[in-house]
C-alpha cells in the first residue's frame, strides 16, 4: 500500500464540526489520548492536530502536504497554497466593530484610524484599497478590550454570532470579507500525488468513498 496522505487540521474551533464532517462523508478516525496524530480506518489518510495559525508553515515545509484551514489563516500567513475545495463548515466573517454610536471608519474625523486587530493583512488590503490611512496594532486576542482600555477606537475580528462585541459594548459597523474554509495542498506535494489528492477531493465534496 501507498504512503498515506498527510493532512494537517486545525485543533481549535473547526476540529468537532470538521470530524463531524468526516464521519459524514465515511471518514473515520480516532485519536488516541493525547495523541495528535492519526491513521483513518482506511489506512489512506494520516491526520495531524496541529495549532491554527502554525497549519500554513506545516503545509508550506511540506511537513504536511494537504491541510484545512479558514481563509484568515491562510491570508494572514502570506503563503502560496493550491486550493482544492471548500467545505461547507465554519462560515465567518471579518468585520469593523467600535462602540455604539461611532462613527463609520470613512468618517472618522482624524488623519489616520487605529485599528487593533489579529488579522493584520486582511484589514490593512482592505483599508488600503479604500484610501483610508490606518495604523494597525496587532494583537493576539481579546481584541474587544482595546476600545474600552482606549488602546485603538476599532476593531476588526471575526464574527460567528456577535454576542462578544454585544457583551463588550461594541457594534458591527461593516463586513469586510465572508470567510470560507478551503482544503489546501503544497504545490509540490500536489504534483506528486494528484490522483490520490483527486480521489480525497471527491470524498469531500461528492459523497462518501
């Protein structure tokens, strides 16, 4: 038998919707205490629970050569992925958020808007193709703090449900981008293993196997 496939997914909140889906599509895999590897029932298919925003170093070393991941991760890291499908779990969105009643980012009245957020990339395209000078200030959480404590008079995060920004004191006041999560693979390792990779696509987005 061939060298099962390596895929690295995410241990965070896509981990419990991401094997729910797998068991759908007649994927089974079960991880050992502790462990944070594993072979699926197969034995075509070896998982790896790694960190969320590491996942884009493992598939772009190769040290994985397929993952899953939102496109946050996958922009915020700045590598180049084939992108193979989207999966139909883990819709989100990256909006601005301020406290109630402030003023839309186009008309706020300084020279330059502060921004406090973890998804530096998306925010800065998004300012910068719009002509609205911005500093951003890179935080690794709690980012709805950061207009109370007067750190920055914005925010932008991701947003599932808005009951956070509701608790903090905070409103959504635009959506910069809807969020999908892909199925990637590196470039090389595609090359390589394109009939296999072929095949798991179609699990995915098709049926069962």
């Amino acid at each position: 038998m061939a060298d099962p496939l390596t895929i690295a997914i995410p241990n965070g909140r896509l981990l419990k919707p991401l094997m729910d889906y797998f068991s759908i599509k007649g994927i089974q895999i079960k991880f050992g205490s502790r462990k944070l590897s594993a072979v699926d029932s197969s034995g075509r298919l070896e998982f790896y629970k790694v960190k969320n925003s590491d996942l884009p170093t493992y598939v772009h070393h190769r040290i994985t050569g397929l993952g899953i991941a939102g496109d946050d991760t996958l922009i915020e890291s700045g590598h180049s992925f084939v992108r193979l499908s989207t999966l139909p779990i883990g819709k989100t969105s990256l909006c601005i958020a301020a406290p109630k009643d402030s003023p839309a980012v186009e008309e706020h009245g300084a020279s330059v808007v502060n921004v406090a957020t973890s998804y530096v990339r998306l925010t800065r395209e998004w300012f910068h193709r719009r002509g609205i000078p911005v500093k951003i200030i890179r935080l690794g959480g709690s980012v709805e703090l950061a207009p109370r404590l007067g750190l920055a008079e914005y925010i932008t995060d991701l947003v599932e449900t808005g009951g956070t920004l509701k608790a903090n004191g905070l409103e959504i006041l635009k959506k910069l981008a809807d969020l999908r999560v892909r199925l990637i693979a590196n470039p090389a390792y595609f090359k390589l293993h394109y009939r296999e990779i072929g095949e798991f696509t179609d699990i995915l987005t098709r049926g069962k196997r």
